[in-house]
C-alpha cells in the first residue's frame, strides 16, 4: 500500500494496555531498509483510535461525550479550512486513550461514532492525503517527555541541549525534542533555497552528504548517540515563504538502515535521502514550537501576521497554533478505512524449489 516510500511505509500494532493511562498501547514500525522502532508516529495515531474502537479493544465503550473542541492550543490542517472548519454535526465521540510504546507518551484519540462504529466519511481532508474522513480530534498529554529517556536528565526534553541555537559544524542549527526530535536548519546554509521539489532534492548528492554530516553531529548533541542508522532526528530544511504561507519547510531524512559512511548497510549501494511530501502532525507540532520560540532558526525565518502559523510543505500547507516547549497541543486530522482483511506471510524455514 505504501508503493515503497518510507512516508507511506508504516505499521501500527495495536493490544490492549496494561498501563492505567490508556486504553491501548500503540507500537509503531517505520519500514524501509529493514524495519525501525525509533520513534512513534503522529499520523497513524489518527488511525488507533478508529480501529481500537472497531476491534473491541476499549474495555469501556460507552465512556463518549459530545462532539466539541479541545482547549488550549492546537495544529489544524488546513484541511480543517472552507467545508472542513465547519464544526463537526454533533454526536457520540469515544475517547480512546492511546500510550505510544515507542516513546512512553500519552494521547488521547477523539473517534466520531455512529450507531456505536466509527465514522469514516466525512469533508475533513489534509493537504498531501487524497480524498477526505470524518473529523478525528488528536489531544497530545505529554510531548515534552517524549525525549526524557533518551537526554541528559539535567536538560529538558523539548531543548535537548539547553540551547535554542547550536553550531553544527559551522551551520546553526535549533534541536527540537517536542514531539519529534528534529533538526532545524536554514535551507540556505546548506546551499538550497528550499523551494526545490522533493525530487530535485533526493537526487542532490552533496546536499545528501551534508545532511547526513549533520544529522551525526546533532545526535551526539541531542543524546541519541549514533544516528547513522537510526530514523531519528529527521531534518527541516526551512526557507522564506514562498505562496501565502508564514514559513516554508522541507522535510529530509536519509533514512534507516544505512550506515556511518551513508550507504544501504546490507547492499553497500549509496541511498538517496527521502524529501516528505507533506507534513506529519508530531513534526508540525516540533516546528510549531521552534517558531514560537524567540532566536531559534525557524522564528528567523518566520513571515507572522496572525497567531495561527501556516507551514508550506510540497503538498500544499498546515495552519500551526504553536504551542509552548512545555504545552499540550490538540491536531485536527482525519482517518478512513481503506482496506480489512488478512496477511498470510510466509513461514520461517528454507524456500522449497517449485
């Protein structure tokens, strides 16, 4: 379903929790040169909680509301504009909590229900995702933490190095744990304009060899060790805006599986770097705060004239309510079903000719 690139390559496995925090434990696989657990994933959180719902996974059901708005701030898809800012109709909403195993963070899953199902129709569309969902409200308890583990415990999660601005190597660059670790940059001081397509920038190899000299670098700094077959931190490449947008971002990660010198660590083969087409909701929420906080590359590089910030990706743009380092921001987004049924992998043991 992913046709192969690592943004659309995803696994959520999904039990019941033993945690009293949560519902559901939610583990999350990147699949690509091999299979990583580095880090949890935003965007198919959206997804637990329909199928927590569906599947019989939620002990207590009947533990639903009505339909509203979160409190504090928030990310908003600008698929939440026209027909989709529109409050959602009034109903049944089950609120599915969800402990994400990666990272030890907590979240809560607002699914919009229909004769006790979830719903999945509905004109809620994200820019990058084709066609449209029902409204699913994402209420993030804990990002600030998410890094706890992995930092000196002396710094905190959201600023793993206690600086807003690092030298990397001669290029500023402000380390962002809140949500997602990420590594912001300025796109010109790798010599881009961040404008590029996806495409052009994938195909660019010495832009590919300096970002991952960097993402070395920031490892080390942010307390993540050896990143260079992690998929972990990703890198924003952030430039002028360009359309009507406050801020324009590219999101690059070379990926999992390749080793120190760059290349595929079972093929030896040296590997592009993967350009995201749109915007994850935890990297919307790490950039988000690294605009709102004053002397960070990414406020430098800001065109504000609202509160709400709107963030350019190649796929179109998202509407940012930036919450603070230590806050707790709510993501409009949306989920559908789009495929049910059955895998019959292959079992272990020698191939037999045919």
């Amino acid at each position: 379903m992913g046709g192969g690139h690592s943004q659309a390559s995803k696994v959520a496995v999904v039990s019941r929790s033993a945690d009293p925090r949560a519902d559901v434990d939610y583990l999350f696989l990147q699949v690509g040169n091999g299979i990583s657990a580095e880090q949890t994933c935003g965007d198919i959180l959206a997804g637990v909680g329909p199928f927590a719902v569906e599947r019989g996974l939620v002990e207590d059901p009947g533990r639903v509301g009505r339909a509203g708005r979160a409190g504090g701030a928030g990310t908003v898809g600008r698929a939440a504009g026209s027909a989709g800012r529109a409050a959602a109709r009034a109903g049944e909403v089950a609120r599915v909590r969800v402990r994400m195993v990666n990272v030890g963070a907590t979240a809560t899953v607002h699914v919009p229900l229909e004769g006790g199902r979830p719903v999945c129709a509905g004109d809620i569309g994200i820019d990058g995702a084709p066609d449209s969902g029902a409204r699913v409200l994402v209420e993030f308890h804990d990002l600030p933490a998410m890094l706890q583990e992995s930092v000196p415990t002396s710094l905190p999660a959201s600023l793993p190095t206690g600086r807003i601005v690092d030298d990397l190597g001669g290029v500023p660059a402000t380390l962002i744990g809140n949500g997602v670790p990420i590594v912001v940059i300025a796109a010109k001081s790798v010599g881009v304009t961040g404008h590029e397509s996806p495409v052009r920038l994938e195909y660019d190899e010495r832009l590919r060899d300096r970002i991952r000299s960097l993402r070395l670098l920031a490892g080390e700094l942010m307390g993540l060790g050896d990143v260079g077959e992690k998929a972990v931190p990703e890198v924003c490449l952030v430039a002028p805006p360009v359309d009507d947008g406050d801020l324009c971002i590219r999101m690059v990660l070379p990926g999992c599986g390749r080793s120190a010198a760059g290349t595929d660590s079972r093929t030896g083969a040296r590997d592009r770097i993967t350009v995201y087409r749109g915007l994850g909701m935890l990297a919307a929420a790490a950039i988000g705060a690294a605009a709102a906080t004053p002397g960070s590359v990414a406020a430098e590089m800001v065109h504000r004239s609202s509160a709400a910030l709107r963030l350019e990706h190649p796929s179109g743009r998202v509407d940012v309510m930036p919450a603070p380092l230590s806050g707790r921001p709510a993501i409009i987004t949306t989920a559908r079903l789009m495929l049910d049924g059955h895998a019959f992998p292959n079992p272990a043991g020698p191939t037999r000719a045919t």
